[in-house]
C-alpha cells in the first residue's frame, strides 16, 4: 500500500498544474503549482492512511490499519470536491437548472449538391462536432456540451440558460462558415468550359466522372448590390431558380453567378487547412479578413497560385474566395503565395467579426439543418421547482429509511445508517469528480440507490442471524454472515450495473443522469457494506463492546409451500397480462408521450391560477393541436402548501409544428383573467431619419447606417437582443415583391443598441438582455417596410406566449427512439442471461429470470395502461393516477424493474445453489426450504424499496411522477414474479422430461416417500 501511495504521489506531481485546476476550478497560471499539488497529494492521501494508522494503533489493532486508511480515503475524496466548493460543486442538468437539449440533423445529402463527397463520415462528424463546440464555447468556460448522436446527428446541451437566452447561441450552430479557394473561368483559359456551361442550365460542368466548373452566385453587400465588379472576361451570367425563374433579391435586383473552375477534391483549398482568421485593411482602408494556411494548405495554395501566375504579357487570372458557396471576393493573382492571403469584398464591421469567429471556429464541411429535430428546454423557474421537489423527496425517502433499519436491526442498524450515509457522500463526491450532472432522474436514481442499497446490508443481517441461531460465536457469526452473503450481493448487483450500462448506452442527457447515478450508487454500496460495514463489526466484535447482536423478527421462521399455489399465480399473471394487454392496445399511440410518438410537450404559464379542467377543456377545443392531447398540472411547493391552483400547466400535442401550438394555445385564452405569460413589444417610434439628426448623433453609429433611420423600442420585459431580431427578421423576411423575398439578407440591415434593462449592468449575464433597444436601419431598408414589420413584430408577440418548457420530436426521431427502447430491452436481458449462465453453470438460471423479467415488464405495462384508463375517476385521483405516457424516463424505469426483479430473484437462487449442493435432483422442497430461508431478507428489501419508490411518486414531482408509478408497480411485481414465476420456471425447465435431473429428482422423491412410510 505504502508503495501504490508512492506511486499515487508520483502520478499526482506529473501533472500538477491541470489536477490543481480541474479540483479547484482556477487556471493554472493562477496558482503555485508545485506547493499545491504537494498540498493535495498530503490531503487526499498521506493524511487519510496517516490517520488510519493511528486509529488502528490506538484500537490495538494494527492488522487493520490499511482497511482504515482505505475508508478514510475514500470519503475524502468524496468529501473534497464540496470541501473545495461547497455546494457548488453540484452541477445539475437541464431539468434542474434550466437550459437546452438540441439534436441537429447534419445533411450529408445537401454536401453532395455543394460539391463534396464525404467519404469518411466519422471524421466529418468529428470535425463539425468540434467546430460547434469551439463556436459556442470558444473559451471552454460555459459548460456546453457537444456530441455526436447516431451517425448523423449533433446534440448540443446548454445548461442553465433559459429559453430567451438559447437563441443568441442557435445562430451560430447551422451557419456553415465554409471557405474555399478557385480560380474564376476566363476566356482565355477556359473557352471550352465555359461555351459547356452556358450551352447548359445545370451548375455543374463535368468532364468524365469529374466535375471541372460549377456556377455560384455572387455574394451581395449590405446594400443588396453585387460584392464583385470589373470580372474583365470572366463567365458571368444570371442566376435561377430550380423551377427556372429568375433568382432576384427583395429589391427585384437579379442576383448574378461566376463561372469557378473545381480542383480535384485532393488538390482543393479549403477552410480546414486554416490556423488563423484575423482583421485587417485593403489597399483602399476596407474592412478584410487575413488568414494563414497550415503547412499542408499552404503546400497546397502555393500549388493552386503557381499554375496561375501572370502570364508572359502581363495580363493575371483571378482567385475566387467563396463563403458558403458564394464568391465575396476575386482578388488578381499577381505572385505566387503559399501560407498568408486575405479576404476583401466591403464587408461591414459585423460582418468581419462574425466571419472572424466562424473561420476560426472551423467551418464546417457539411450543412446542418437549421430546425432542431429535437429541442427540450426548460425554464430557471421551473427547474428550480422541481429541484426542490427532488430534494425533498430524497430526504423524506432518507429518513425513513435510515429510522426503520435504526428500528428493526437496532445496533445493527446504526451500520446500515452509517453505510447509507457513506454511501451518500461518495455518490455525490464521485459525481462531481466526474463532473457528471444531476438530472431529475439522477436524484430519482440517488432515492432508488438508497433503497436498494438496503438489500446487501439486509443481506448481511439475515445471514448474520442465521449464524447466531445455530449456535455461531459472534465472531464466526460475523464471518460467515458476510462470506455467504458476498457470492449474492454480488451477483444481484453486477445485473443491475448491466441495465444501467445499457441506459446509459441508449438514454438522452436526462436518462444517463439517471444511468451514472445508478451505476455510482451500486458501486460505492458494494463498498460500504461489504468492506466498511465489516471493519465496523470487525471493531466491536474485537474490542468486545458488543456481546451479541440482536435484531426484531417480524416474518420469523416459516415453512409455507410457495410451490403449490403456483398454478393460481400462473392464471392470476396470465388474467393481469392479458387484461393490460388489451388496454394497451386500446389505446394505441395515446400510450406513448411526444418521445416516442413526435410531436411537442410545451410548458405554459398563466398570469394568475387557473382550474386545471378549464383549461383541458379549452385547449381540447383547438383543433391545430389535434386529438388525444393531454394536460397536467405543475404545482410549485407553495401552491401545493397553501392549496392554490396551479398557474403552470403541461400540453403535450402530437401537433409536429411548434408555430401551430403556440397560436393554438393563444387562440384559446384571450379572456381577462384566463390571459397567459408573453413579453410584448409595447411601443415602437417614431421612425426618425438619421440624415436629419445632429452630427454627434450621426457620429455614433457606423458609417454605413448613417443615412438611414433609427427607431426606439420598448418591450414588457427584458429580452435577448437574439430573441428581438429573431422576431424582426421573420418580419422582414414576409415582405415580398413579386412573390418573391424583399430583403434576400435581412440581418445586414439594421443594428440594435440597448438603452434600458438588465443588459446595461456590465457582468451579470453573458447574454445581454434589454427592455429598451434602439434600432439602427440601412438605407437599404425602406422607412415604410421598416414600420410594417415594427406592427407586424408587435402584433405576433402579443400573440405568442411564453413557454418555460419546449420538448420537440420529429416522428423520424420517435420512431428510433422505439427501437433503441426495444433493443436496449432485449439487450439487457440477453446481457444478464448470459451473466447467470455463467455464474449458475446452467442456462436454465438465466432463462428462468428471463422468463420473470418478461412477466415483470409486461404486467408493469398493462398496470401503466390500466391505471390510465381510470385516471380520471375519483379512485384514480385519490390514488394521484394520471394519463400516463411512455417517454425515455419510464424506459428507465422498467429497465430498472428488470434490475431490481433480478436482483431479488438471485438471491433466491444463490440459496436454492446452497441447499441444493451436490445432490443431482432439484425438488419442490428444496425451492420452498430456499424461498423460506429468504423470506424475511425478500420482503424487508421489498418493504423499504417500495416506501422509497412510493415517497418518490407522492412527493418527488411531476416530471418524475411516471417513472415514480412504474417503479412502485415494479417493485411489488418483482418481488411476486421471484416467489411466484421464476422459481417454478426454475424447477420446470430442471427437470425436463428426459433429463438426468428429472431422473435424480424422481429418485429422490421415492426415497423421502419411502422413508416417510
């Protein structure tokens, strides 16, 4: 041990600089790294084993001084993360902070239409998945993750920032930010080419299986004019549309397209070979952006401008720079350049940062769809409701668990309370360790750790007291007690890691939380009871403070014959499934929620209290939404004290479109008193023109807003300046001419400025929210047009509520999210029976479990159909029944029965293994003597698993009262199934007709019989 702590200090200083940071939160650079480190190493491990040593000296019992030293280690480490940050050092996730889940589509199919062929997709995502997370979090700071999910999609989870705040970060997700490098077609060296492109209509020129030319448009200014002129003998010619009509801006000016000649896809400069994008100035005092190629880019640009240096009379071809696919700049090619260039194409102030950030992001070599397939978000407020009911059940779920074992196995309670609590603190330091997030289901998971952690101490007692009533001294009662315990706690415990590993394989943010939290929790209580639990026993037992060990006994000794009545369990679960089943299937897709289904669940608040069947009825009366909606009522902890009514109500609709929600759910309260929460704009104007304004005014905005208009804006509440140009430029983007789009770039048209509101006190957020802009117009948008989406602005915000909760699902995504359900179904009970099979020798364990998994999951889905159906009767609302609906959590859930159902039915086997022995017959008696010996430890593991689960669905929260239900069902349907369907599958499939079991089994029943006569 003194040696692997050498070890550990070693490891410890190699890295000292990043370990410091990483525990304390500080860069490097700000602190002492070596005599922090050192401090650290004394901390966490000299001081812990130091200790342990003196306790075991001052015990005399210096045997044990590495087994105190490791305890005490362990809770360090647990306990340093909250020493070092308090409770901060709790990072919790979208539901208990507020935030955003997005899933992107990435179009690998739109990257051939540009051009590319993507031949190696993994690495295509790897580099769009870094490029987001460098453009979102440039500064690693934020907590943003990034990952990809399946083959072709990018989830992007921002904690802690409300829905508002989310939209300054979702425009710089999609954007491609694409760089590329061509030569423009001339006359004189391309006049083949170019009489082929024009004789076609496609965008293409191919010769072979190569593509040689392709049109791309011209890029427009801020003033909707062509960024190039003067192309010289360049192929120029009109742009279209793919019905053929021509392709014009707002302003009906025709929008032009180049003639580019494609490079091999080996030989083409590209973004991906930039180190660095900066500002600079063109020969004329111009905004530009300089770049600087890495060694192979600039291998590859030295290439591309030596083929196309001047020619002998002077005369220089021109270099092509396109940004997502459009020319901005065609700058001569008058040397031969390799690492450095520049681009130049009067770009204004904004748009050099903006290309800036993007190029030094990383461009992105495919497009991503603008909509989220899938988007979850969360309110602060809501979020912190429901952290407070999480915790609170945690406690209450806590404090009977630790009073009833105090109660029932008295001192050896005070172990088991002591275990719990260790339990806890290493639970919660590992998760932040980690720096996994608690989730709504993480602190579910955390109650059910509680409970089942129980089991292995329950375990140990049991034994214990078996021991003591055959006569075993303390100390052998003690050592055989957790000896013959360890094979069954183990056992039990590694097929619930196997679930939770499975969970975590499958699961979105929210049921990995819970997943890790499960996975931690069985861990750290193997731990606790088996080897801190032991030392503790192992203390008193040596220094004699305890004599005996008693404990209460409710169930007592029993001898009941399980297996006779298993013809009546067999009908009574056939009657139960069946029945289920056909409500169930009665009510087809209103079984699943919008995760497996698609479609949205949105969160919306009212300005005062509202019954929840008014508004049921009146959302029920919007036929946007659809049939089969549901509402629930979301109650906050003073509203439920007090006994208001809610003002929160839950929707979820399998209405695709989110734009058709909202104004359904508008359209439905318009009534004083039954008006819901919006942020309006409440006035605008006048529109004064800044060519009339004094010259210190004219002076403060950029010079090409200077002759345009300006307008004041104020709005009901602070806002996002994100959130306010999203509205205006949907606006912008309606006004037509000619059926076609205005303004073809309503971004570059106007700047905001706030002049009121929560933004203006420097360092309270990252994102700056306003209740006061000023809004600053080109000249390129016409004062009349700039009113019109002012009215329309105003009018569409009176009409949009707020909603603190969005959960979106395209029915491409509910349909895999199914069939992961499945697989991971299927997955993890094939997992376990071949962990049974390989433990028990014999695959007749493992089918017998798989056979009761199977009855558990389907009796706890027809329960959970049931219980729907009576929802709304008054034993459904005395019972807290709702219109459940299977998501992503309740798979949780039942994945958790399926852990929870074979942990129990284990322990039955581990003993009918002990009874059994050698002998080569397995008989009814020996299953019924197995099940008898395990009674009290079955229905005591039970009994304070249920009362968990049962405070979790009573008090933990709407948004976990499902998976709460389903866990109650499946705790009382395991512990049934392990008694009732796996032990007599067992004892069928042993003594299969034929079989050597059946054989011994027969001849052991004739000999009982004959020494019974």
């Amino acid at each position: 041990m003194i040696e692997a702590c050498r070890n550990t200090l070693t490891l410890f200083a190699a890295d000292a600089g990043d370990a410091a940071a990483k525990i304390t939160g500080q860069p490097p650079e700000d602190q002492t790294s070596g005599w922090l480190t050192f401090l650290l190493i004394v901390g966490l491990v000299v001081v812990p084993f130091a200790l342990g040593s003196l306790i075991a000296r001052a015990l005399r019992m210096k045997d044990s001084a590495t087994r105190f030293g490791v305890v005490l280690f362990v809770a360090t480490v647990g306990l340093t993360p909250f020493a070092l940050k308090g409770w901060g050092a709790i990072r919790y996730g979208i539901d208990l902070a507020g935030g955003t889940n997005l899933v992107y589509q990435v179009m690998f199919d739109e990257a051939k239409k540009l051009g590319k062929e993507i031949e190696d997709r993994g690495r295509a995502m790897e580099q769009m998945v870094g490029a987001v997370k460098r453009r979102l979090d440039p500064a690693n700071t934020e907590e943003i993750t990034v990952r990809q999910v399946g083959a072709d999609r990018i989830e992007v989870i921002i904690p802690g920032a409300d829905p508002e705040t989310v939209a300054a970060k979702k425009a710089k997700i999609w954007r491609l930010g694409s760089l590329e490098f061509g030569i423009l077609a001339n006359e004189t060296d391309h006049a083949n080419v170019i009489r082929q492109a024009e004789a076609s209509d496609s965008k293409e020129v191919p010769s072979g299986d190569l593509v040689v030319a392709r049109w791309a448009e011209i890029a427009l200014d801020d003033k909707g004019r062509p960024k190039l002129e003067g192309l010289g003998d360049a192929a120029v010619r009109p742009a279209k549309n793919r019905d053929g009509t021509p392709n014009v801006t707002k302003d009906g000016v025709q929008i032009q397209e180049v003639l580019v000649m494609q490079d091999p896809p080996d030989e083409r400069v590209t973004g991906q070979y930039l180190t660095r994008a900066s500002r600079s100035f063109d020969e004329s005092g111009g905004n530009a952006v300089s770049f600087t190629f890495n060694e192979l880019g600039g291998t590859k640009f030295q290439i591309l401008t030596s083929k196309n240096r001047p020619r002998e009379d002077g005369t220089t071809r021109q270099l092509a720079i396109l940004l997502d696919g459009k020319v901005h700049s065609a700058p001569s090619l008058r040397a031969v350049i390799r690492e450095q260039g520049q681009i130049t194409g009067r770009f204004t102030n904004e748009e050099v940062e903006e290309l800036i950030n993007v190029l030094n992001a990383g461009a992105l070599e495919v497009p991503i769809n603008r909509t989220p397939i899938l988007e979850f978000t969360v309110g602060p407020t809501l979020a912190h409701d429901v952290q407070e009911k999480g915790v609170l059940a945690i406690a209450i779920a806590g404090a009977v668990v630790f009073v009833f074992m105090l109660a029932y196995y008295l001192f050896a309670g005070v172990v088991a309370d002591l275990c719990l609590l260790l339990n806890l603190v290493l639970v919660m330091g590992v998760m932040s360790l980690i720096d996994a997030a608690f989730t709504l289901p993480g602190l579910a998971g955390i109650v059910l750790t509680i409970g089942m952690a129980v089991d292995a101490n329950v375990l140990i007692f049991e034994r214990i007291r078996e021991e003591t009533a055959r006569g075993s001294s303390l100390r052998m009662a003690i050592h055989n007690g957790f000896g013959r315990a360890f094979s069954a706690i183990i056992d039990g415990n590694v097929t619930t890691l196997i679930t939770a590993v499975v969970l975590y394989l499958i699961g979105t943010d929210q049921v990995r939380g819970f997943a890790v939290t499960l996975f931690i929790g069985i861990v750290t209580s193997m731990f606790t009871a088996l080897y801190f639990g032991r030392l503790v026993f192992d203390v008193v037992e040596r220094k004699r403070w305890l004599k005996s060990i008693k404990m209460l006994s409710v169930v007592g000794r029993t001898s009941w014959d399980f297996l006779g009545k298993r013809r009546i369990a067999f009908a009574a679960s056939g009657v139960l499934i069946a029945g289920g089943l056909v409500a169930f299937a009665s009510r087809g897709s209103d079984n699943f929620d919008v995760d497996f289904n698609g479609g949205n669940m949105v969160t919306l608040q009212f300005d005062q209290p509202q019954e929840l069947e008014y508004v049921r009825d009146e959302l029920r009366g919007q036929e946007k939404l659809g049939t089969g909606i549901t509402v629930e009522a979301l109650r906050t902890l003073e509203e439920e004290e007090q006994g208001m009514k809610p003002s929160r109500f839950r929707l979820r609709t399998m209405q695709a479109k989110i734009d058709e929600v909202r104004q359904a759910v508008n359209d439905a309260f318009q009534e004083p008193g039954h008006l819901l929460r919006k942020v309006t704009l409440d006035a605008y104007g006048p529109v004064v023109a800044l060519s009339s304004a004094p010259d210190e005014t004219r002076a403060a905005v950029p010079p090409e807003y200077r002759d345009g208009h300006r307008v004041p804006l104020a709005f009901s509440a602070d806002l996002p300046l994100a959130t306010m140009q999203a509205q205006f430029e949907e606006q912008l983007e309606k006004i037509q001419v000619n059926g076609q789009p205005k303004y073809a770039d309503p971004q570059s048209l106007y700047m905001l400025r706030g002049t009121a509101g929560e933004g203006l006190r420097a360092g309270e957020s990252q994102v700056q929210r306003f209740k006061g802009v000023e809004l600053i117009a080109a000249p390129g948008l016409a004062a009349a047009d700039l009113e019109q989406a002012l009215a329309a602005m105003q009018a569409t915000m009176a009409a949009s509520p707020i909603f603190e909760e969005v959960n979106t699902f395209e029915s491409a995504v509910a349909s895999e999210m199914k069939q992961s359900a499945v697989f991971a179904m299927l997955a993890s009970i094939a997992a376990i029976v071949a962990y049974l099979w390989l433990r028990f020798n014999r695959i007749s364990f493992g089918l017998a479990a798989a056979v009761a998994l199977v009855h558990d999951v389907l009796a706890t889905l027809g329960v959970l159909a049931l219980a729907s159906l009576v929802s709304d009767t008054a034993i459904g609302r005395a019972l807290l029944l709702e219109d459940f609906r299977i998501n992503l959590p309740m798979i949780a859930a039942f994945l958790t029965i399926v852990g929870y159902s074979l942990n129990d039915t284990i322990v039955v086997f581990d003993r009918v293994r002990e009874v059994r022995g050698k002998n080569p017959a397995l008989t009814p008696e020996m299953i019924n003597t197995s099940m008898n010996q395990t009674l009290a430890r079955t229905l005591l593991t039970s009994f304070t698993t249920w009362i968990v689960v049962a405070i979790l669905y009573a008090v933990g929260g709407e948004g976990i009262h499902g998976f709460a239900f389903c866990l109650v069902v499946g705790v009382i349907v395991g512990t049934y199934s392990t008694i009732y369907i796996a032990s007599p599958v067992l004892l069928w499939l042993m003594n299969r007709p034929g079989s050597g079991i059946a054989k011994a089994t027969a001849a052991e029943r004739r000999r009982v019989a004959a020494a019974r006569s």
